[in-house]
C-alpha cells in the first residue's frame, strides 16, 4: 500500500468530514509534512476530492484542508 493509498483512504474514512495535512501526518504517522501535503495535492486534482480553506474536523484549525465529497 502507497502513502497516497493510506491518505485517500483516510479522508474516506472521514466521509465528508474536512482534515489538515498535519493531522493527516499525525494519524498515518509521516514525519515530513511536506509529503501529506504533495499527497494531498494529487488527491485534490482527482474526482470526488477538495482541497480548500477551511476549519479542519480533528484539530478546528483554519488551515488548507482536504474531504472526500459524498456522491
Ligand atoms: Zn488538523
């Protein structure tokens, strides 16, 4: 299983709850952020997925977050 796999399906496991690149570290435990965050980068490129400002649903920060968007 790639970390992109592990992203995605974290997000999905969120349904359509919004999360941050640094919980998202947090929770898969990488340690450079840089990496959830080129990871989140392609995920937001693909249908289903969005990437924009908001709050995040585990740490309520105001920060560039990614969901999975229910069909
Ligand atoms: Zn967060």
């Amino acid at each position: 299983m790639t970390v992109l796999d592990q992203v995605r399906g974290l997000i999905e496991r969120l349904s359509s709850e919004p999360i941050c690149d640094d919980c998202i570290c947090e929770k898969l435990g990488l340690t450079v952020r840089q990496h959830a965050n080129h990871k989140t980068r392609e995920l937001a490129g693909t249908p289903g997925f969005e990437r924009r400002k908001d709050l995040c649903s585990i740490c309520r920060g105001d920060k560039v977050v990614i969901r999975h968007l229910r069909k």
